[in-house]
C-alpha cells in the first residue's frame, strides 16, 4: 500500500521548507506570492490532503461548528442551518448537524462527541437548557450558543424570537377575526417556545377581555405533522357546537396536519375551522390552503448565532441575547 503524501513531500517538490509549506495552508498571505503558487503546484500535483487530525491536535480546535437542533425533519430547522452553513462557510469553517430528537439524553451524548471533535463551539437548540452541563462545556473552552432560545442566566450567548409575542400576534389576528371559540394545539409543554407561545395566546385573549379558561388547549406528543393530523381527527370527532372555529397551532408541521385531516374529514378551512400555525416554511405557502402562519426569521436566526461563535474568541468579550421580532402572515386558512 502506497504510504500518503506527507508536507515533506510538497516542501521537496516545491523546493521550500516543511514551514513554508505550513504557512501557505495556515496563512498564506504571510507567503510572497510566487512561493504560494509553486507550493499549491506541488499539492496539486502529488494529491497531498492536509492531515485534520493532526492540525487539530497542534491548534486545539477543528475547523468546524456544532449544531444541535430538536428536529431535523422540520423545514424550520433546516432553514435555521442554512444560515449557519452561510456564515460559516465565509469564515472558511463546515458544520456538523447533530439531531436530539426532543431527547435529553441524545443531546448530552451529542455535545460530548461535539466537544471531543473540539468544535470552535456548539449552536444549541435545547430540549431542556441545563445549565450546569452547558457551564462545563464553556468552562473547557467551547463557546455554546443558544438557538431558538433565551438564556435563562445570561451566562451564554442567545439568538431568539420573541414567541410571547408571535403567539399574541396568531390569537389577535383570529380574535379580529370574530372567533369566539378558539383552540392552541402545542406539542410538549415542557419545551419554552410552546409554552411561550401558548402564554402570548392567553396574553391576547386577556386584552380582550376574555378569561384564560377560554382557550381550548389540545395537547399533542410532537410537532410534527403526524402529531397535527390525530390534533385534527380529535376536533373533527367533536360536536360542532363545542368544536373550536379556530385553532392555532404551535408550529406548522402540526397545523399542516391538522389542515389535511380536516379537510379529509370534510370539514372546511377556514369556513368551519381556521388554521394559524408557526414558523412560516416554504410549505406553509404552497399547502392546498395556504396557511396563515407567524413568520420567523429562520436563517437570520442562524446566521446570527454563528457570528457570536467568533465573537466569543474577542477580548472583552460580553454575551449577547438577540431577541427578534415576528410578523404574522395572512392567508387563506384564516380570510376565506
């Protein structure tokens, strides 16, 4: 088996030092122009490959990011790690994406094995925000930053949106609306942003002077579409007396399933039920009703995380919470 091309092996061809070789892969403006050329002649030529591991275990940290997101199969995630890959991408770093599942126990294994790669640092979605893990990592030198997700102690960086907020903005819209009857289909209670969510509900209901009571709370296991479609089967299996007109749900994975059984079940959208979910993903627009939804900004989300990454390396360095603001999107699942 042919032993791979190591630096001595550039640095004889391009007739340069082993260091010379070093800088033009590690900083290359520091390499007069004509010595940069005839050292990338010589990778090219010999198929050298640069030896990460090694790199690593000299500077101490690889050349990429952590991100830990709750679901990987929600578009709204996806776009989240779009923007993160954008901004890494410019700093010249990859992104490794690790999926919780909404399970706390995939999520600590994921940011060990994150730690262990010495990631230049870990963009968290978390499941619960336990501090005390996410202190240790910090406190060994892995900037962690939270996604979808406010610091509860100020002790990291945080990107958010205020989805207190973005839940008072859906309720009020189906308020305006004349509903009297209106449900939150949510997914975990334990999970902030459905809770904060639900909470900006109550918030709108009481400015109208309504009573918290009258919000038709329906539980759900996940969410995901799956969840949304039994959310539907549920409310279709109700009286139509007692059945809310309205419902919003806490993202649109749930309030795309819900749509589709609903209709499946012969229920009109919004003429018997209107529908207001959460995120705005591409497919909110483009369902067979399109879905009046909140709208995040989801790559910013991403984009902003990833540069308080490197902002973490600065002196004087102090964390930062981003909180940004949503706007409701309507369209036909709630105006006919």
């Amino acid at each position: 088996m042919t032993a791979p091309v190591s630096i001595k092996d550039v640095a004889a061809l391009a007739r340069v030092s082993t260091g010379t070789v070093s800088n033009v892969l590690n900083r290359p403006e520091a390499v007069a122009k004509a010595t940069r050329e005839r050292v990338y002649a010589a990778i090219k030529e010999l198929g050298f490959v640069r030896n990460e591991s090694a790199r690593q275990l000299r500077v101490g940290r690889s050349r990429m990011f952590g991100l830990v997101v709750l679901d990987v199969a929600n578009p709204f995630f996806t776009d989240v790690a779009l923007g993160v890959e954008e901004e890494a991408s410019q700093a010249g770093l990859s992104v490794l994406l690790c999926n919780s599942d909404n399970q706390v126990a995939r999520q600590v294994r994921h940011l060990e094995l994150l730690q262990e790669q010495r990631v230049q640092g870990i963009l968290l979605t978390p499941v619960e925000a336990d501090d005390e893990f996410i202190g240790q990592l910090q406190r060994h030198g892995t900037p962690v930053i939270l996604v979808d997700s406010r610091s509860a102690t100020g002790g990291q960086c945080s990107v958010a949106v205020d989805d207190v907020r973005g839940g008072e903005l859906a309720v009020s819209h189906l308020l305006e609306a004349g509903h009297q009857r209106i449900g939150y289909a949510g997914g975990p209670a334990g999970i902030r942003q459905v809770a904060d969510r639900r909470d900006g509900a109550l918030r709108a209901l009481e400015r109208a002077g309504r009573q918290a009571a009258d919000l038709i709370v329906i539980g759900t296991p996940a969410l995901n579409w799956s969840a949304g479609k039994q959310a539907g089967a549920d409310l279709a299996d109700m009286p139509a007396d007692n059945r809310p007109t309205a419902v919003f749900c806490a993202n649109d994975l749930l309030a795309l399933g819900l749509l589709q059984e609903l209709t499946r079940r012969g229920l009109r959208v919004p003429g018997d039920v209107a529908i207001v979910g959460y995120d705005d993903i591409e497919f909110a627009a483009a369902a067979a009703v399109p879905l009046t939804s909140v709208r995040q900004p989801r790559q910013e989300l991403g984009r902003t995380a990833a540069r308080l990454v490197a902002d973490e390396s600065l002196e004087g360095h102090l964390h930062e919470q981003v909180v940004f603001v949503p706007e409701l999107v309507a369209r036909s699942s709630t105006l006919g």
